[in-house]
C-alpha cells in the first residue's frame, strides 16, 4: 500500500521552471564563462570524434563518447577539472539532442536536415546545466559545485520542492539561472467549462464569449530604433571596439522586446488557462505563415507559437485540457449558425454576411467554430465526461488527447454543427 501511494504521488508531481537574474562577482562571472566554454569544448569533441569514428565506419553515440572523453580528461584537458563535470555532461547531452533531431529530420524527409555544426566561441550561446543534487538554494544564494562563495540571485525562488536541475544562461550581458522544481499541481476549480480561441494580427486572441486581448505590437512600434542601430552596426568595423558596444546595445534592445512579449503573453494564457476547463485553439503552422512577407514582421512578433505552448502546459498544470483543431477547419468560413461555408472570404473581410441573413464578425466567428469543434472532438473521443470530473478521475495526459484530437478528422473536413 505504501508504495502504491508513493508511486501515485509521484505520478501528480509536475516540473515548473523559475528563471532569475543572477548578480555575480567579476571572479564568480569568470568562472561561469569557463563553465559554458567547458560545455561549447566538449560539444565540439564530440562532434569531431564522431565524424571521426563514423568516417571509420563505426556507429558512435553521445554516451560512449562521454565515457571516452572522461578517460582522458584528467591528463589531455585538466583544466576541464576546475569546472563541475556537469558543464562536461552538458556538451554531450546538447550533442545528442542535435543528433537525435538531425536523424528524426532526415526519417520525416523534410527538406532542411540540420546536421549538427561546430559552436563558435564568439557566437555561440553562453549557457550549461548542473543537476539538482549538486546545487543548493538558499534565500537569495545559489551554491554551485567547485565554486567557493554562493551566486546572489536577485529573488527567492517562488516554488517549494525539490530541484531537478539548474540551467544558467547568459543574455544580453546578463546572467540567468532557469531552477527547474518538482512540485505538486494545485487543486484548482475552473470557473467556465470550455472557449475557443482565436489568435490573430489585429487583436492578439479573440474569446469565444466576445472577449478580446489587444496586440500591443511591440516590435512594430520600435521598428525606427531596430533600424538605427542595425545601421549604426553596420558602420563599424567587426570586432572593434565601437562594434562590440553596439552589438550590445541591440542585444540589449531586443532583450527589452523579449520581455515584454513574454509578460503580455503570460497574463494572457494564465488568465485563460486558469478560467476555462476546455480551450480549443487552431493547430496553426506558423512556420508556413512566416512566409508571408507581406505578414511575418507581425506574426513573429506576436508569438503564436509560444501562446500556443504556454497554453498547453498551463492548462495542464490547472487540470484542463487543450484540444487542437485541425489547421484545415474553415473556422472563419463556417456560419456558426447555419453551418454555410463562404468560401469567396479574404483576409481583408472583417465581417461578413451569410445566406442565412447572420452578421459574423470574422474573429468572433472563428472562435465560436472552435469551440464547438473542440466539443465535438472530445465528445466522440470519450473524454468529454473524464474532463469535467476533473483530475484523478482517468483523464490521460494532455499531450494524449492533442495527439488523438488531431487524428480525428481525418478527412479534413468541418463537422456539422450541433447544439452545446
């Protein structure tokens, strides 16, 4: 009985990340700059011994040649020992992830494989990963393996639980670390069972209850400044001084972006993920929209993508569920009334009038049709009562349900409306 309980607890734990600012002394700055070269050394090693063995006709893996790195490293590499063997660990899991998502790329036959590339010391993103057992947390201190004072942080950490890992990363002449805890989900009660969103250029995500998030259009609105010292870069000579002082101030620029973004994004999927049980949201690809150079300056600097991810993990965390609908659903098209299809309707057509005599506000339309498709789609799947109980209950993971939902409509094709 014991361990049945310690295994169901374990099932209902969930990882969240807090990423904080980290204010570290000149000589604690230095040791994480060699902790992230330890990490790009590594990944470079590895990469070249693995065309090494492979051109020999052996089939290499990021796992043994960790172990064959680790042989030699006390005597080739001992500089390499004044750094956590974590940095070491580092390379060759980022190694194994390319290599991995090269080989999926090439089964799926897309046209861009991706073979991993060597990181340049000069470009290459500053970051390593050490494991929850080998840091301490205490306040606003960090306690990093092999180094001797603690990091300040600039807040305590928000969640109670245990450390799984710590990412620490450097942007924009900054440094963050990213603690990655275990905690329990909240017991949460949805006020409202199920929306429909919709995301768009005009109004970030229109509700299926009439409510809109206003896009704020933050890169759009500093597209002056962008050009300026994109221009200004551009008149210096590469590697001077001038230049490396603009180059900061455009990371700088598009570091106050980021953030901004991100801040307006997460009050708006929290507010949504918190209030709604069931949200049903377009199956977008956004990397085809991107290739609307009339739209992609808006559509990246919206974000769909990252909406759509925080959607997913947030209403998981809060026992809800998503459900994608088809990016074939006609959800502008459709009459939500009468279920006509307007197949003659543009992206410049805000409103519309159907044969049935309706007035449809196209963005309210669509996300009224994404509701009900939702609906349906949890319905014929058998989900619809497991999600009203709640959790516990044998709901699947969310994850599941997204891959089940999608393969339902096989034939690409609206359903027919019915009454919710």
């Amino acid at each position: 009985m014991a361990r049945e309980a310690d295994e169901s607890a374990r099932t209902t734990l969930m990882q969240k990340a807090h990423k904080i600012r980290l204010n570290p002394t000149p000589e604690q700055e230095q040791w994480l700059l060699q902790a992230s070269g330890t990490a790009r050394f590594t990944y470079n090693w590895g990469l070249a011994e693995w065309q090494r063995q492979y051109e020999a006709g052996e089939k290499p893996s990021a796992y043994v040649l960790k172990k064959q790195f680790n042989a030699i490293r006390r005597e080739q590499f001992p500089w390499s020992m004044e750094i956590s063997k974590c940095a070491v660990d580092t390379g060759f899991r980022n190694l194994d992830t390319a290599f991995s998502n090269f080989f999926r790329r090439c089964k799926n036959g897309d046209t861009k494989k991706g073979y991993p590339r060597f990181k340049s010391k000069r470009h290459s993103k500053k970051s390593f990963r050490m494991d929850g057992s080998r840091v301490k947390i205490d306040g606003h201190w960090l306690k990093l393996e092999k180094l001797d004072e603690p990091i300040n942080m600039a807040e305590m950490l928000r969640f109670d639980g245990g450390v799984k890992s710590v990412t620490i990363s450097e942007d924009a002449g900054h440094w963050y670390v990213a603690v990655n805890v275990e905690v329990e989900p909240p017991e949460h009660k949805h006020p409202q069972e199920s929306v429909g969103v919709d995301l768009g250029i005009k109004a970030l995500a229109v509700l299926s209850n009439g409510r809109e998030f206003e896009n704020q259009k933050l890169l759009r609105l500093e597209l002056r400044k962008l050009k300026r010292l994109n221009r200004e870069l551009s008149r210096r000579q590469e590697g001077s001084g001038r230049w490396n002082c603009t180059k900061a101030k455009l990371a700088r620029f598009h570091r106050r972006i980021a953030n901004r973004r991100l801040d307006c994004q997460h009050k708006m999927t929290t507010d949504i993920a918190s209030t709604y049980q069931i949200i049903g949201v377009e199956d977008l690809n956004v990397a085809g929209m991107l290739r609307n150079h009339r739209l992609a300056l808006s559509i990246a600097d919206a974000g769909f993508g990252e909406i759509q991810r925080q959607l997913s993990y947030k209403s998981a965390w809060y026992g809800g569920v998503v459900v994608e609908i088809d990016r074939f659903f006609p959800s502008s098209k459709l009459c939500h009334f009468c279920g006509c299809i307007n197949g003659n309707l543009t992206l410049a057509d805000r409103e519309w009038t159907c044969e049935c005599g309706a007035v449809l506000n196209r963005d309210l339309n669509a996300a009224l049709n994404i509701e009900r498709q939702a609906l349906n789609i949890l319905r014929r799947s058998g989900f619809t009562e497991q999600v009203k109980n709640g959790r516990g209950e044998g709901v699947r993971p969310f994850g599941a349900i997204l891959v089940e939902a999608s393969k339902m409509d096989e034939e690409r094709r609206p359903s027919i409306p019915v009454v919710v």
